[in-house]
C-alpha cells in the first residue's frame, strides 16, 4: 500500500488553526465599573462652590453616559453640575470629567441613554435595570474650615475659598482677606503668601432680585492698576449664559493711564454694555437700580451737606436680564493681563450694602 506523507507545512498549519479554534470559546464577560482619579475637597456645599471631578469607566457600551451627584451637608445627594444638565459624556480612552458643586461625598453613576435621575434624593439609585455601575467617595479632607461666613450690613456672606479666573486670569482666594472690623465696614484686601497673590471675594446666601442696590465705598482712587475691585451679581445656573451678570467695577485693568470706573450689563463685548469713567476721590456710593428690561447706574460722593448729587450716572434698557437665583459678589482680585503687574497689597474698604426692593 502506498503511503502519503503529509507535507510538514501543512501539520504547522493544521496545528495552528487547532489552537487558534481553541481560543475562540466564548468571551470573559467585562463587568462596567466605574472609577474616581480626581476628588475634589470635602465640604457641605453651596451654589458658588464648585471644583473639578473626573474618572475612568471600565466596559461601558456605546450610548452610555455618566451622572453624577454630590451629597450636601443636610445629607441629600443633589445631580451635578446642574439638575438641567444631568449628564456626563465618557471621552476618548474611557475617561469622563465635568463640574460638581462641593458635597461631603461624591457618586457616579453609569447609566443607559434613557435614564432621567432625580433632581435630589436622600438615597442613591442602586445597580439594576438603567443603572449599570454606581460607585460613591468621600471628599478630599481639607486643611482648612470647609465654609466659611460673615456677618455685613445685616446679611450673612460666604467668603471665597476656592480659585477663579475672573479677570481672564487665574487667582488664589483666600478667606482670611476678608473680614468685618468694629465698625462693622467690610475690609476685602489681596495679599502675599506663599509666593503668590491671594485674593478676596464675599458672596450673598441669597437671592434679591429686582430692586436697588447700594454700596458705600472707602477712598479707592489710589487702587494699583492692576487690581480690580467689582460689585456684581452673578447666577451660577446656566440658564442665562451671562449669568444675570451686572457690574461696577473699579480698576484700570494694568494700564494707569484707563480710566478707573466702568458699568456693564454683559456680555462685556458688546460696546454699548459698557461705560467707563474716572471716579473721584473720596468716599464713594456706588448703586444701581433694576427693574424688568432697565438698570440704572449711579455713583456719587459723600457731601457734608447730606446732598445726593450723581457725580456720574448712566442707564441701560438692552440686554437687560431678569432676576433668577442670583446674588450679590463683592470681589477684589489681580488682573493679569495689563500692561503693569501687580507690585503692591491692595486693599478696599466697604462701609455699607444697604438693598431696598
């Protein structure tokens, strides 16, 4: 009988495809977990306080996204950032990263694209039907008091804790440059520390609404050039995209040959939103007035003789927004971007905030 020899090609061949046959039994099924590489402080949260939170997700489908909430200290989980922005995408190389408002905890949330998560709740949602991975964490410990407030004009007032770039400029804010003295005057200052300049900022924990707005202001004629000092309000909700922001600002934003003083109804860029002056010397009230679609400006210095005549006043009837959550900011803080920098402590003096609706 003859016999055929295989060719030694052939066995390799066959044996590999053996083994590669082998191999394609059925496939480890990845459980979808989720993962903190970024937690911001601990804190018991607030509407002004926020930082940046990020992670990595581990086997989650196309479609899938991640929601994220943040535990306040009254012990209820609230959607972050925002209850009209629910949700989180999951980025290249499975990473995500949004915005939270600051919370004692922190969780996260793999969900499938119809979930709709609660606004707030006292108790998580759990794993099961459109949530397919939850994982919570502990805020970062902080080194210093977690909030802070003062006590000015009859309201209370949170004090900035955490960085800003208001300006167009990254600053450092620290709660010990602001502060009440005897006479119950707010003193707000930017200071030296650590190699860099500290700044200050003091918020309402409420909102006001329509109404006039009042400030009595010590001598900043002489503040450097490049500080800023500005009374605004401001609405964290990304409702408004220009946050119901209006403005009195003091600063010649670097350049001591600006003038000094300007009012804006953002957005800034648009030149009839904006009108600069040079404010006099002297004590100071700054205010402005606003009623639906007009918001008048004035600034007038203090008379012996108890007369209010404006030094300078202007009024605005476009783009004028309506009242939401906002509140009031008083901020003083280092412009970067200016022909001078920053040489010298600033600091301003606030005699009184007085609103009348």
């Amino acid at each position: 009988m003859r016999r055929h020899r295989l060719n030694p090609k052939l066995i390799v061949l066959l044996a590999t495809c053996t083994l590669l046959s082998a191999c394609r039994g059925p496939q480890a099924v990845i459980e979808p977990s989720i993962e903190f590489s970024r937690l911001p402080k601990a804190d018991d949260g607030g509407s002004e306080s926020r930082a940046i939170i990020e992670g990595r997700v581990t086997g989650a489908r196309p479609g899938q996204q991640i929601v994220l909430f943040a535990r306040s200290g009254a012990g209820l989980w609230w959607v972050q950032p925002f209850t009209n922005q629910p949700y989180t995408a999951i980025q290249t190389e499975s990473r995500w990263e949004n915005s939270t408002h600051l919370g004692t905890e922190y969780a996260a949330l793999l969900v499938e694209p119809g979930y709709r998560p609660p606004e707030t709740t006292d108790k998580l949602p759990g794993k099961g039907g459109e949530v397919v991975a939850v994982v919570t964490a502990k805020g970062e410990a902080s080194r210093r008091p977690v909030s802070r407030t003062l006590h000015f004009s009859g309201y209370e007032w949170e004090i900035r804790g955490l960085p800003s770039s208001r300006g167009g400029t990254a600053n450092t804010y620290d709660p010990a440059n602001a502060w009440t003295d005897e006479n119950g005057w707010l003193h707000l200052r930017i200071a030296q520390g650590l190699g860099q300049w500290t700044c200050a900022e003091v918020n309402l924990t409420r909102s006001l609404g329509y109404g006039s707005y009042l400030f009595q202001v010590r001598d900043v004629s002489q503040l450097a050039p490049a500080a800023a000092m500005s009374m605004f309000t401001w609405d964290d909700s990304p409702t408004d995209p220009e946050h119901r922001e209006l403005d009195i600002e003091v600063s010649r934003w670097g350049d001591p040959a600006n003038k000094n003083t300007q009012y804006v109804v953002q957005p800034y860029y648009v030149p009839a939103n904006v009108v600069r002056f040079v404010s006099p010397s002297g004590p100071l009230t700054y205010s402005f007035r606003w009623e639906p679609g007009r918001v008048s400006f004035r600034t007038v210095p203090k008379s012996s003789g108890g007369l209010e005549v404006p030094f300078f006043e202007s009024a605005f009837t476009s783009g004028v927004p309506m009242p939401g959550s906002e509140s009031v900011h008083i901020d003083l803080y280092v412009y970067g971007r200016g022909k001078v920098a920053l040489s010298e402590e600033s600091e301003v003096v606030i005699e009184k905030f007085e609103y009348l609706p």
